[in-house]
C-alpha cells in the first residue's frame, strides 16, 4: 500500500475525505500540519511529521503552505534527498525563503560539513524537546535571527520558557552548547 502525506497550513472540513478516498484506491493518507514537523539533527537528519520519518512515505503532497516557508524548504530538501516524490507549488512558484539557519544546518550537513546536534520545530515542540531534554545548557536561536540577535544560552527549561517559546510564532533551532571562548551562535 502506497503511503501519502497531505501537508496543509491550515484545517479545513473536506481534508479527512482524502483519507477514505485513498483507502478506496489502496492508498494510506496520513495528514500533517506544519506545526507537527520537526527536523532533527543528530547522528543523522530527520524530518519527521507527528512523529513519522517523511522518508517513509511514497509522496508528499502539499495543498498550501501559507506562512510556513521555513518549513516547506526543509520538507523539500529532505525529499529530495530521500527521493520522495514531492508535489506543491511554493517551489515553482519561487516564494520560498532560503534565508534561514534550518536550511543552511540542511545545506552544510549535505556538503558533508560537520553540524551539532540540533532540533528544529514549531514553539510548542521546541518547549517539548527541551522539557525532556536531558543535556544543558544548550543554545536556543531564533531562526531568522541575525548577528547573535535572538540567540539564548539557555542553562535550565525554566529560563526557556521565559524566553516566550510557548506563545511565539517564530521559529527556532536549539543546538546542542559547545564549549568555546564565550561566544556561542
């Protein structure tokens, strides 16, 4: 059974149809937002989609992608790395934003350049790594950030989340701190 994956930015009532029409046609649908994807880099990349690697499916079909730009990049390089076929307009139509440390971590481990460990993902997940993560500190940044703007050295969850993850609608990476003279980014 061939296994889709409907991207969408945002619900709308129709969207299970596709699910029980795709079992009439012997496909699995599963459904994501954007907000439910997370990349991960740490022995190895992951994207992953409520939890299920997007290397796993046969194709991604997005139906629109709205303000998540950063997160439709990552989706199509991580596709086209695994070669899963990937069906969206944001690409062709050029309106996807390139500027982003997510894509240039992608870009570098892709090069074969050295990256830390790293978890990218909307707020709410970001606040749900960290509140599990084991490892401190650890280096919250701002993906869009520029020039040590929005970077955190963050020891503890608590300061984290006094740094407005739980309410943002930015996006961030947490890196994985290494020690240096004082400067982290």
């Amino acid at each position: 059974m061939k296994k889709v994956l409907i991207m969408y930015k945002s619900w709308v009532g129709y969207l299970p149809r596709f699910v029980e029409e795709g079992k009439k046609q012997g496909l699995e649908i599963v459904l994501g937002h954007f907000t439910q994807m997370v990349l991960e880099v740490n022995d190895r990349v992951r994207v992953t989609v409520g939890g299920m690697d997007v290397k796993d499916v046969d194709l991604v079909y997005v139906r629109s992608v709205g303000e998540y730009h950063e997160e439709m990049t990552i989706l199509a390089e991580y596709c086209k790395t695994h070669k899963v076929k990937l069906v969206e307009r944001a690409l062709v139509d050029g309106n996807v934003d390139r500027d982003h440390k997510s894509y240039e971590a992608l870009k570098l481990l892709g090069a074969g350049l050295g990256y830390p460990k790293s978890f990218f993902g909307a707020p709410l997940k970001i606040l749900e790594f960290l509140r599990n993560l084991k490892a401190w500190p650890v280096v919250v940044k701002d993906t869009g950030g520029r020039r040590r703007r929005g970077v955190y050295l963050v020891k503890d969850v608590e300061t984290a989340e006094r740094i407005f993850l739980g309410t943002s609608k930015r996006k961030y990476m947490v890196d994985k701190y290494i020690e240096n003279d004082g400067e982290y980014r």
